[in-house]
C-alpha cells in the first residue's frame, strides 16, 4: 500500500512546486479563493529619463516649485527659484521642463542660463529647444529664440559638428525657411565657407545645410554652400599633394 502511494505524493509535491509561483491566490474564508492579477506601468504618457541621467534633489525641486508657481495666481520670479542653482543643476532642470512638454517655463530657464557668466552656446541644446517648441507647436517661438542666437557673440562653435546639424535638421523639420537662412547667415560671418579663414567646411553639416535651403527654394543660398564645400574639398586636396611631395624630397 505504501508503495503505492508514493508515486501520488511525488507527483502532487512536484505539481504544488511548479505552478505556486504562476498566480498570486488570495484566500477569504475556507473554501473560496480569488486570484489577483497586479500590472505596473507609467503613471502618465511623459517619455523616460534620458539613459543614464539622475536628477539631483536640487534639481527636482526647482522643477516642482517652477511647476507650481505656473499654477499659482501670483506666481515669484522664476529666478529666485532657480538663483540658488549650481550649473548643472539648472541645466538638469531645463532639459526635464523640455522632457515633461513645459516648453514656456524651459523658455524662462533658458533665459536665466544666458544670463550666467559661464553661458556659451550649445548648439545641441538649442536643437532640442527648437524640436520641443515644434512639438508644441510654438513656432513663433523659435523664430525668437534663433534671432536671439544670432546677436550672441561667437555663436558657431564649428567643433560641434553633430550640433550644428542636429539644429539645422530641427529647423527643417519644424518648417522655419527664415530661421534656417538666419543660421546659414551667421555661420557666413563666423568664416564659414570663406576662402583662406582656415575655417572646416565639414562635409556632412554642409549636405544637410545645402539640402535644407533647396527645400525652402532658396537655390541661390544652396549653390553657395556647394561651392564652398567645393572649395574646401580642393584646397585639402591641393594641401595633401604637398606633403606628400615634402615627404619625398
């Protein structure tokens, strides 16, 4: 008999280990169950953190005041909120008011970050300015934002190639003909392009940028961008063939 038991309790012991962790039962009383099926997901449709990136307790709560304070009838001055900020704390916070859709307090936070005195220009940040405001459909916004580039000093950092174009291509995505000239103009006074300023006419930014400007119609503008890239493409070639001739001799 008890032989014959044994194959019954393995079986039922090896069927309780198996299928205890399918389901999580609640048991109410002695012979009724429930089974409770729990899901996790977001909250609300914001995107996630950018990939590796923490906030600060600093950060967070400016965010938090800043988003309040909209909300509030009298709200303070958004740099007394963010005047206590060190600099990658209130860069930390315009990129999450961006990350989250609040693109009229990330204009306000932008404006207190030109206003430091370690302030240079980040193409890549004005590029995520422009596709947040496009997103928002604050177009007159960027025109604003692109005109006050313009009057900054020393605006094209030309070593920030994937800026440069990611700012050109957000331009062009967002349909800003004049904002897209208005960049080409100030990398023409910058020395972009121009013979003998020593200045890379990087090959890439120079396609997206000449492709752009045919987009808008304006051919005579793309024709200079060619010519120039041209230009460059023949001098370092005319410079490569004298080396090698110096290495020669």
């Amino acid at each position: 008999m008890a032989t014959q038991l044994r194959p019954q309790l393995n079986s039922l012991s090896l069927s309780s280990r198996t299928q205890a962790p399918l389901s999580t039962t609640v048991h109410s009383g002695a012979t009724s169950n429930c089974r409770l099926t729990i899901r996790c997901g977001p909250r609300d449709n914001r995107g996630p953190l950018v990939k590796g990136r923490v906030l600060s307790s600093e950060a967070i709560q400016a965010v938090q005041a800043l988003k309040r304070a909209q909300r509030s009838p009298n709200p303070p001055e958004v740099s007394r909120t963010l005047s206590r900020l060190i600099k990658a704390d209130l860069l930390a916070t315009l990129r999450e008011l961006l990350r989250q859709g609040h693109c009229d307090l990330a204009l306000k936070v932008f404006s207190t970050v030109r206003s430091e005195s370690w302030y240079k220009t980040d193409l890549g940040l004005y590029a995520d300015l422009v596709l947040a405001l496009a997103k928002d459909g604050m177009m007159d916004d960027i025109d604003r934002l692109i005109g006050e580039m313009e009057m900054e000093d020393g605006v094209i950092d030309f070593g920030d190639k994937k800026g440069l174009s990611r700012l050109i291509k957000a331009l062009m995505g967002a349909e800003r003909r004049k904002s897209t000239v208005r960049i080409y103009g100030v990398m023409k006074r910058s020395g972009w392009g121009c013979t003998g300023s020593g200045l890379e006419v990087d090959e890439y930014v120079a396609k997206v940028l000449s492709k752009g400007l045919r987009r808008f119609g304006e051919m005579g503008l793309a024709r200079e961008v060619d010519v120039a890239l041209e230009s460059y493409a023949r001098a370092c070639l005319v410079i490569s063939e004298y080396d090698n001739i110096t290495m020669v001799i």
